[in-house]
C-alpha cells in the first residue's frame, strides 16, 4: 500500500505527460494554424466591426498643432478652407473633426515640410540590429507614422520573415503570397517569378501616407537563393554575370520607389545575413534602436564590427558611405540602477552618432503593442495622459532628428529640427 501511494505520487499529472510527449512535424503545422486562427480572432476583437486597423481622427486644435499654428489661427484658415481647395473637416458637437488624409492635406500646405528639390530622390532608411527585442519594428512603424504627418509620404518594406511590421499594420503576414513580398528580387532571373522591381508588392495601407511591402515567411529562402546566384555569377556559369547580390534592392528602389516616395523605412530580422545586407547596402542611413542593457550594449559593438568585417570581403560594400547613422536609445527604463551608467557608456561609446532622445519603456508603449498599435494610433488612453505624452514626445523627437539630419545631409538643407 505504501509502494502504490509512493508510485501515485511519483506519476506525471496529465498536462506533464502531454508536453514531454514526442512532436512530430504534422503537430508543429497544427500548432503554427491553431496559434494564427487565434490571432485572427483577436484581432476580430481589437479591430471590429471591420477586423482592420482604422486611421485616428483628428480633431481642430490637432490639426492646428500638425501644422505649427495656434488653434485661433487654424480657426481663421478654416474659413477659406473651400476657397483654397482644403478640407474643412465634419461638423461635430463642439469642434470639427478631420480624417488622417484631410489633416495631411492641412499639414502639406500649411506645415513645415521640406519638399525635395527636383532630381533629389527620397531617402532610403534602415532600422536594424542583429539582437532581437530592441524595439526595431515600433520604432521603423512611428518613424514612418510621424513623417507622414509631417506631410510627406513613406513607404514601409518589411523585410522580416516573421512579418512583424506587416502585423503592426493590421495584416496578416500568411495571407500574402510570395510574389506580393521582396522575395522576386531574390530569384534567379530565369525562374519563374522573378523580378527586378518592387511596384508590383506595393501596398496601400489603413495610413494615409504609408505604403507597405509586406513580409512573411517565404522570406527565409532568400537566404538560400542570393550566395547560390552570387557564386554561380563567380564561376561565369550565370546568365547574371555581372551579378551583386547587395544590389537587388538598392537597383529595385531605383526603379521607381525613390522617386515616388520621399522615405522609404526598412523594417529588417534581427541578423546580418544575406537579406539584411542588402539592406544595409540599399540605405542612405541606418538607424539603430539599443535599449541601454549590458547585453544589447556589448552585441551593438559586434554589430558594427561585423558590417564592417562583411564589407571588407565584399567589393564594392568597402567604398559604402552612409549620409547619417542614428543610435537610439529605446526601451529605457530610468527606474532601474544600472540605465544612466549605460547610457554613459553609449555616449562615450557611439559619440556624434548617439542621437540625443530616450524612447521610453512606457505603460502606453506596452498597452500599445497589445493591441497592435504605436503611440500614433492610440485615440484613447486608459491611463495617465502624462504617460502616453511622454512616449509621443519622444517618437515625435525621433521623427524630428531624423528629418533633420536627412535635410542637412542627403537633401542638402541646413534647416534646424523643431525644438
């Protein structure tokens, strides 16, 4: 009687013995389905009635701050609103409120956007660093966001096979193809598929402003692809023999997209393979999101070291030059002892290139990434104002050094970012 009791005892309970079982592939397909259906219900949830991400309204005084005018001025543009071709905006009890598209039509003609001078090609922004969890995909959506409502128009190309920016869109990275991604640059030119330019993948999206290349995870066999077609151009055994695998999406941008938009934000995985390379080498700037943890400090080092490694066995990515690198600082927690040492470390550590903002790891940033929203979708927060102001103001810096240092060095105008 002991022996049974000591044997009840001993045994697995049932959830046990269900997770230590053995895992077949068929399971792995059945889990993969079963976590995306639930993702498709909750976003049911957060998104209805439609199931889609809906662009924020906005109302007068908002309209007026986009703009840089106070609300009594904004009330005396309103009035010949019609007569200049810009919306007035819907009736509502107390104020008026405007749409995303008519607050950037306000924005475009009153704000203080810099338009690119004829010839100029819009700049080609990467967001990158090879160690996952700095905050990389919120950061490229708000760049994107709050350059939009500078005015200008944007376009996102999710370059990450998990297809995380394509979900911070409201998106469903498995209902797109492969065609519909990056992945055509990848093919060989005789394979069917296979593409040099990326219109055909462009997106519209719920922003007024933003376009999206989506991302999921055919994305992966670009690793496959690209070094096969790059040594096969080696061995002059190619119909590409003059063929560089870090150019497929620079030559792509070319092809239009540079033309067309005036920032183009790169949302990459978190490593440096062959696809984030192509990146790397695409961009006019790179922007680096590190939360000020020993870790993340000690990989940034690694980070830079190895592009510069990579470059030196490549030809051509040697000559590189960037216009502008950006370090920012993200997810900083001020409440913890070791941050401000960190943050000193960064400073000595990354110099002129540190930018001088904090993105702040916030209640509204969490609540935000919950329900698949940035600081810029939140209409409404359940929470201190004092809190969310704190997180906007700080992507709303980001916004305002990168415009900047695009200006003064890639367009070439020496205007100073907004204080």
């Amino acid at each position: 009687m002991e022996v049974a009791n000591e044997r009840s005892v001993q045994r697995p309970a049932k959830d046990a013995v269900t997770t230590a079982s053995s895992v077949s592939m068929e399971d792995l397909q059945q889990l993969g389905e079963r976590v995306t259906n639930l993702n498709e219900r909750i976003k049911q949830v957060i998104f209805r009635p439609e199931g889609m991400k809906a662009a924020p309204v906005f109302n007068a005084a908002q309209v007026a701050a986009l703009c840089g005018h106070s609300y009594e001025k904004f009330k005396r543009l309103l009035q010949r609103a019609e007569e200049r071709g810009l919306p007035s905006g819907a009736a509502a009890s107390r104020n008026r409120t405007f749409t995303l598209e008519d607050a950037r039509a306000w924005v475009r003609a009153e704000g203080s956007m810099v338009h690119r001078a004829e010839g100029q090609q819009g700049a080609v922004i990467t967001v990158g660093n090879f160690k996952g969890g700095v905050g990389k995909t919120v950061l490229s959506m708000s760049l994107a966001q709050g350059l939009s409502l500078r005015g200008y128009k944007v376009l996102c190309i999710d370059y990450d096979p998990q297809g995380s920016l394509t979900s911070l869109f409201g998106l469903t990275p498995t209902d797109f193809d492969a065609e519909e991604t990056v992945m055509p640059l990848m093919l060989p030119r005789d394979r069917e598929g296979a593409r040099s330019t990326l219109q055909e993948s462009i997106k519209p999206s719920y922003w007024d402003g933003i376009d999206l290349v989506p991302g999921n995870s055919s994305l992966f066999a670009g690793e496959f692809f690209l070094p096969i077609r790059q040594q096969a151009a080696l061995m002059r055994n190619s119909v590409e023999p003059d063929f560089l695998f870090l150019e497929v999406l620079e030559n792509a941008l070319r092809l239009g997209p540079r033309d067309e938009y005036d920032f183009i934000i790169i949302d990459t995985p978190p490593a440096l393979s062959y696809l984030t390379m192509t990146t790397y080498w695409a961009a006019d700037a790179l922007l680096v999101p590190l939360p000020p943890e020993g870790l993340d400090f000690t990989s940034s080092g690694q980070f830079f070291s190895m592009m510069a490694e990579l470059a030196g066995t490549d030809r051509g990515l040697a000559s590189k030059v960037y216009s502008w690198i950006g370090v920012v600082p993200s997810k900083v927690d001020n409440t913890k002892l070791h941050t401000k040492e960190i943050l000193k470390w960064m400073q000595d550590g990354f110099g002129r290139h540190l930018l001088n903002l904090e993105i702040p790891e916030t209640a509204a940033v969490r609540v935000g990434g919950m329900s698949l929203n940035t600081v810029y979708d939140i209409a409404k927060y359940v929470g201190s104002q004092k809190t969310l102001l704190r997180a906007r103001d700080a992507y709303d810096k980001a916004v305002d050094l990168v415009e900047h240092m695009t200006r003064s060095t890639l367009w070439r105008n020496g205007a100073q970012p907004q204080a």
